[in-house]
C-alpha cells in the first residue's frame, strides 16, 4: 500500500481514543462495546466496532475483515443515523434488543433491533466466523436475529440474496450513497419474484441491469465470466433455492478463499477475490459495463450484441415497429412481427434458435420443471399467445438441451447475445409467410431507396447502381477467401471489378432488420460526402434480398488491427501516428463544418478509422450518423448508439449528442492511438479505472511520456506527443461546454508554441477509485500505530 495522508483529526484522536480488540466474540447484557474497542469473532476473522468513513467524522458501528492487509467494510448498522462523536456504545437489552447509543446520557437509540420478550433469559449477541452478526440464547444454536438477513453493499459467502415469502423480508444489496455517506444510496440488487424469479438491479425510476432467471449452472445474462456462475476459477460454489417459504441465491468459497460481492455507490455491481499473494483485492466481475448490459437495451422483441455495430437489431421475423426512429438509433420503440403467427390458420408455426443469449424478461413468463424440451416445444405450439421457449435447468440432461421448461406468452424483452455464455431459448417463427414478407420487405426498401436515387439524379449526385452478376463475380461468387470480415451489418467481401479496381463491399446480412435501416441511412449520406480523409461509396447493389455497398478497397484494413497487435503496433511509428491523427481530425472538421451537410458520425472509434495503401486514415461507417441543420446544435435521444468507451457522458446519461459528442469519441481515440491501449480494457490502467483516468494521473504528474506506445521504443517526437495528450485530455473533459471543435482541435495540434493550459479532470475521472491504493470499494486503512494499538479511518468507493 503506498503511504497514507492522515487528517489531523485522526492523528488528535489516535492519542485520545484507542482501539481495544475484546478477547471474546459475545456481547452480554452486562457487557457493553464502547467506541474504541472491538469484537472478534473466534477464528479472528471478522471485527465488530465502530468507524468513520473517509473525510468525515461521523461514527458507525460495523463489521470488517479483522486480518487483511487492507481491512474491508462489509456491514454498517446504523447507516441512516450516524453518532457525530466518539462516545458510541452496543448494547443488548434481556429481551434481546440490540442498541446503539451515545454516553452522553439518556439519548435514543441511533439504531436498535426487535427485541424477543417471550424467548430465554439468557440471551447474547455474537459474531461468527462467517461475519455474521447474531442475537441467540446461550444455549442453543436458534438464531433469533442476524444481520445476514438486513445487508448493507456487501453479500458474504452463506448469505442469502432474495425474497423470504411468508416474513415480506426482502434481502436486497443496497450502495452506500457516497463514499463518505454509508446511509442507502441510489442502486439495489436483488432477485425479483415475479413469474419466473431473475436478478436485477434497480434505482427508484426502475430496473437498470438484469442478470436473467436461474439456469441451473448460473444467471443467463450475468455476462460470459460471471460471479454467479457455478465454480467459477473452482474458488466458490453458488446455487439457486425456491421453496415455498423463500427464494434465494448464494455462495460459498472453497479452499479457505476469500470473495465478496459488493454493491458499488456508483452503480457497479462487482465481485472481489483476496489475492493472498499480493495482498490485495482483485475485482473478478462486474457489471453493468457496456451498452447492451443496460434495461432494457433494444426495446422489445429486438437483440443487442456489443460485438455488432449498430449493437441492436431485431429477432429474426420481427422488423422495426417505427422505421424511421430505429434508423435514426432510437431503439426504444422494439420491434413487431413482420407477419402473424399461424395458431388460428391451421398452420403450424417453427421456431429459430437464438444462441448465446440472456433469456428474455421472465416476469410474464411460466415455469414448469417437470416437463423435457420436447414438451415444452409441444406446450407452446398449443398456446397461441406463446413467443419462444427455453430449458429452465441446464445442470441435468445438457446433452439434451437441459430440463424443464419456461415459456413466454409477452414480447420478447431485454435479450442480449454473447460470444461465450448465455444460453439458447427457441423463437416462434411463422413457417409458411416468413420469405413472402422478407420478399415484400425487401421490395419496399428497394423502391423507396430507388425513389430516393431517381430524386438524386435530378440534382446530379446519381450513386452508380451496380449489377448482382457484377458483384458476385468480383468476390467469387462471395467465397470465404474473399471476406474481409464481418460486423452487425454483415459480411464483407474484397472484390476485383472487371477494370481491375479492388473494392470492399458491405452485404446486408439476411433478416437484419438493423441493417436494412443502417443501409439506407450510410447509402443516402455518405453518397453526398467527399473527403479525402472519408471512405469513398463507389455504388450499391440492390437485387431481391440483397442489398449491398460497394467502397474503395483499404489494404490496411483497420486502425485497431495495428494498435491493439504489440507486433503491429510496431509498424506505425511516430510520424506515422501523427499522421493518422491529424487526418482523423481533419476527416471530422470536414464533417462538422465543411460539408454539404452537418453530419455527427456518433460512433467514431478505432475500428471504424480504415487505413489505404499509404497509411492515410478514412472515417467509415456512417449507418449510425445524424444530419443537423444549420443553426441546430444538439439533439436528444431515448436510447444511445455507439461503442462502450467512446460514448460522451452527456450522451450515455441524459441521451444528449452534438458535435461535441464526436469530439469526446476523438479524444478517447487519440488517447489509444497515442498509448496504444484500449480505452475500455479492465485490469490495465494500475490504480486507474481507465484509459482517460490513467492519462489525467500522468500528466497531472507531469510523467506524461509514460503513456506513449512502449512499442515505440521511446522514439516519438515529444512535443506532438504532449500536443496530442493534451488535446486528448481537452476532448473527454466532463461538460461539453469546456471541448473545442474541431477546427481548435486542428489548430492546436499544429501550434509548435503551445502553452498548456485549461485542463480539467477528465469525464468519469469520479469512478476512479478514491485512494491511489484503494483496490475494494469499503478498505478500512489502519492509520499509524501507538503501542499496538490503532485508531481507524475508511474510505468508501
């Protein structure tokens, strides 16, 4: 741990009031803890006593880790109510009541629990090994009270998360509001009870994350490496029980490991494991952590894939239920089947697989564990109001798709894909009507976007429509050998027209909904477009169900296949970068101020910058841009749109985008381009939580040097790479009042007399932890010792 600053309150009362471990683990009622000392529990592994958060003198009685380097708040009692001094006292009452209160005299309780009049005399508070704090006779093991059932941030193996159906006690894990405030703060989690029972967390305007319903080996949407997945690492074991008395999740460790699973006051839910070796917490999981972890991400019946770009589209059979908004980003409307089920046609339905996923929203679905697969296919034939169907216990019988059976009888909401994890479920699909409306669909889309082509020839900006035996003999008939790759799109083929130019062409994938909208949006804007620094459309193709476009060929591929490769990333040396960067920003400034139009590109990231044969940079991808009039300089969005690390703070938040959104997303590139690193990568950034975080530390301690590409080998011009941090560092500042445009941007990145001023902390600099060796959200540090015996302060997340 690096050295810690003490207040000059603490080192005052570091010689006032001492910390006293009592030798036993039990309170009496003839035995009080007084503010100072401490229980611990048999084995030393928990301690019992009071505390203040850091940066306040507040006081509150919890438990924390009593034999860790870094001590580690896991339960705070009174946390609505906090005592103001050091004169704290836990009391328990005969009847079993715990209180605590001040020495001052005759003040109430700041916290109490309920008391048991008609239980043994002989009653006793203690706490256990497990952390548990309990009120119980002296002899017997009946537990009376527990704090295990009232948590505060933290869930501790043995626990229990979730509903007790006959008390109404709900055990929910709840943030602490500030670092400084353990008192309960905006985010819960928690399992829901409704139909069929999930994890979920939730704020006072609703859900913000769900985790999906129990599958028998771990929650379907927790993510492809998830805390609560059975034996994960082998560490712990975790498990799933309803009974008719209550329904909850736990876990256990093995192997004498140390986990918890904390709450964040942030709104982060995340699971720690004490690394023994380096005396330290590692964070194993967390989440929500990109677009598509958020509730719901696509509106109803649509996907989310944050593999993908644009990261939602529809389920297959489903097509956009507002057209025009869906093209635009604004998801929030779903999607709705583009034809009816056969249920009352005397036809009978199929259904498509959709792999990987979080299950769909359960609180309208059905559960029945007695029946197979089969069954359950057979059982939602037979209801017409059924949309899809899912195993509901993959620990039994996986060989045959699991046991039991959830069906959903409402839309299909919240479904996000993974490329490990998640599970299947099966969707209802009409089995006769399916290729007459993709043929209508696709007819339509064809006319309105020849509609549109014939109005362009009037104002001679005609796109070159090109012929499908054209395109499929460029790319050989589309022959693997031939594809590029692949996005949310579709597949990408390099191709050779008979002239002999190489072209790239972007094929919409079949019942890509997504696409289809992102396809007219990129063909009619970036038509009008032209720019060096831009991609060049040199025609589409429009023939039945296919629709494709056609761009000139970048040999270079992307920029990301260079920066993020250590031995790519040796090929783009200094001058090279520098390069890539300054057309970068003149490819926005164009888009911003010189064009035609006034166009936001809103998903401006390092996979979407396409390198040509000389190594200069082309901005692609427009399918999610904006148009803005003149004078118009924001618009405003229900659901957002683009890539998780790249996303302004007043887009992500408050659904806000302008040209300065496109500058935030030029200052997180530059930053990669500049260090080589990723700006949404975990566990990279030491004490940092990211890339911008990282950056700000450095050049606030003037070390700025240290975040260039080791891969350079320390050969890069100093000056332009201060210029470009600097600017970086200018473009990701919080309000977008305090971004330059892009032309200051150019500007500045070409003044060799710059004078380094202005910079703020950078947007989301708050979610870095607090303390530079703060690597759990509650440590309690053990400040300088007197006679062995210590006073302590802690620091929340």
């Amino acid at each position: 741990m690096s050295e810690l600053i003490i207040p000059a309150f603490v080192l005052f009362f570091t010689f006032v009031f001492v910390s006293i471990s009592i030798a036993v683990d039990t309170l009496t009622p003839s035995r009080q803890l007084f503010d100072g000392e401490t229980l611990v529990s048999a084995n030393g592994t928990f301690a019992l006593g009071f505390f203040s958060p850091l940066n306040t003198t507040n006081r509150y009685l919890g438990i924390w880790y009593h034999n860790l380097a870094v001590h580690t708040i896991v339960w705070v009692a009174n946390r609505r109510i906090p005592l103001t001094n050091l004169t704290g006292i836990l009391s328990i009452t005969t009847a079993g009541s715990l209180h605590v209160t001040s020495t001052l005299g005759n003040s109430r309780p700041v916290w109490s629990t309920p008391s048991f009049p008609n239980s043994s005399p002989n009653l006793i508070s203690q706490l256990l090994d497990s952390g548990n704090l309990v009120v119980k006779s002296v002899d017997s093991r009946s537990i009376l009270w527990q704090s295990f059932d009232y948590p505060t941030d933290t869930m501790l193996p043995g626990m229990k998360l979730g509903p007790h159906l006959t008390t109404g006690l709900d055990r929910n894990l709840t943030a602490w509001r500030s670092p400084s405030d353990p008192s309960p703060g905006n985010y819960t989690v928690g399992i829901d009870a409704l139909g069929v029972p999930q994890i979920v967390m939730r704020t006072a305007d609703g859900w913000i994350w769900r985790g999906g319903p129990w599958n028998g080996l771990g929650f379907s949407g927790a993510g492809t490496s998830s805390f609560f997945d059975v034996g994960l690492y082998r560490l712990f074991h975790s498990g799933f029980n309803v009974t008719e008395e209550e329904i909850y999740y736990y876990f256990n460790t093995v192997n004498d490991g140390i986990t918890t699973v904390t709450m964040d006051y942030n709104g982060t839910l995340r699971r720690y494991e004490w690394d023994a070796s380096n005396q330290n917490w590692n964070i194993d999981w967390l989440a929500p952590i990109e677009y598509c972890d958020f509730f719901p991400a696509c509106g109803a019946n649509g996907v989310c894939d944050g593999k993908s770009s644009p990261v939602c589209r529809c389920v297959e059979g489903f097509d956009p239920r507002n057209p025009v908004s869906w093209s635009r980003g604004d998801w929030s409307d779903g999607c709705v089947r583009a034809a009816p089920l056969g249920c009352h046609a005397n036809v009978t339905d199929d259904f498509v697989v959709v792999r990987g996923a979080k299950l769909p929203d359960t609180r309208e679905a059905v559960e029945d564990m007695s029946i197979d697969l089969d069954e359950c296919r057979a059982r939602c034939l037979m209801n017409c109001s059924c949309q899809a169907y899912a195993s509901a216990d993959l620990s039994v019988d996986l060989s045959q798709g699991g046991s039991g059976c959830i069906i959903w009888t409402a839309d299909i909401d919240d479904v996000s894909v993974y490329a490990n994890g998640g599970q299947n479920f099966f969707l209802r699909v009409p089995s006769e009507s399916e290729l007459y409306e993709q043929s209508i669909s696709s007819l339509n889309l064809e006319n309105e976007i020849m509609h549109k082509l014939e109005a362009g020839k009037e104002r001679n900006s005609e796109i070159p429509l090109f012929q499908f035996i054209q395109v499929t003999s460029a790319t050989n008939n589309f022959s693997d050998t031939n594809k590029l790759g692949e996005g949310g799109f579709g597949p990408v083929y390099k191709g050779k027209l008979p002239e002999g130019q190489d072209v790239a062409i972007k094929r919409l994938s079949a019942r890509s909904g997504q696409g289809a909208e992102e396809f007219k949006n990129e063909l009619m804007l970036i038509a009008k477009l032209q720019h060096r620094n831009l991609v060049r459309l040199l025609g589409c193709c429009i023939h039945a169900e296919e629709k494709m476009l056609i761009y000139e060929f970048m040999p270079n591929k992307s920029l990301d296949l260079f920066l993020f490769n250590v031995e790519q990333g040796r090929k783009l040396d200094w001058t090279r970068r520098f390069h890539i960067v300054e057309g970068i920003a003149q490819g926005l400034l164009y888009l911003h101020k010189h064009s035609r139009l006034r166009v936001i590109h809103r998903d401006l990231k390092a996979s979407n910058i396409l390198l040509d044969a000389d190594m200069n940079p082309k901005i692609s991808d427009f399918g999610l841009a904006r148009i803005f009039d003149a004078n118009q300089t924001q618009a405003n969005t229900r659901r957002i749109v683009g890539t998780f690390g790249y996303i302004s703070p007043e887009y992500a938040f408050k659904g806000l985008f302008s040209v300065k959104s496109d500058v935030f997303s030029f200052g997180v590139l530059l930053l990669e381009i500049v260090s080589g690193r990723r700006s949404a990568g975990l566990h990279e950034f030491g004490s940092s939580c990211s890339l911008l975080a990282y950056a700000w530390d450095l050049w606030k301690d003037e070390a700025w040097a240290e975040l260039v590409d080791p891969a350079l080998d320390k050969k890069f011009q100093h000056d332009e790479a201060a210029r470009c941090i600097y600017v970086a560092l200018l473009c990701v500042q919080e309000s977008a009042d305090d971004r330059p445009d892009m032309s200051d941007v150019v500007s500045i990145l070409g003044n060799e007399n710059l004078c380094f001023s202005g910079l703020k902390e950078p947007a989301f600099f708050s979610m870095k932890l607090i303390a530079s060796d703060l690597k759990h959200p509650f440590e309690l540090h053990v400040n300088n010792s007197l006679n062995n015996l210590s006073v302590s302060d802690v620091a929340g997340r």
